[in-house]
C-alpha cells in the first residue's frame, strides 16, 4: 500500500504518471489518435442527447485495458453524468 495515497487520499505523482503512460500505450497499441477519439466521443454524446441531458462539463471518454484472464484487450470507457431524463 502507498503510504502517501493513504494519509492524503490522493494518488502520488507517481502513480499518476505510470497511469498517463498505461493510457499512452493503451491508445497506441490500440491505434487511435485522439482526433479519432474526440469524433467518437462527439457521435456518442449526440446519440445519448437524444434520450437524456447530460452534463458536458464532466464527460470522460477515453481507452482502457479489459481485465481478461487471456490478456488484456482495449475497451472504450465513458462516464456520462445525467441531469435528468428527457420527456417522450
């Protein structure tokens, strides 16, 4: 356990930069430029806007790595807050 994570609740500078390289790569090996990833992210909020509003200020889209007992293979993360559902 990291000493410094536990008495500040924060991530040391350390694992914050491992964590960005992980990223790095995870978007390398998976062979997206952002641009791409930005257009993604775009086509996504338009369809999800249709159905719910949605706080664009807190959007996360980005590229992680599944946990998969065969290796790990790229999977798109989003985290989407909603206001509220729209009326049909």
């Amino acid at each position: 356990m990291d000493l410094f994570k536990f008495f500040t609740g924060k991530p040391s500078s350390k694992e914050v930069a491992k964590d960005r390289l992980k990223l790095i790569l995870i978007h390398d090996r998976a062979n997206v430029s952002p641009e791409l990833l930005e257009m993604m992210k775009t086509d996504i909020l338009e369809v999800i806007s249709k159905y719910v509003i949605i706080d664009d200020g807190d959007v996360d889209v980005r590229f992680t790595k599944t946990d998969e007992s065969e290796g790990s293979a790229p999977a798109l993360v989003a985290s989407i807050p909603i206001k509220k559902m729209r009326a049909r």
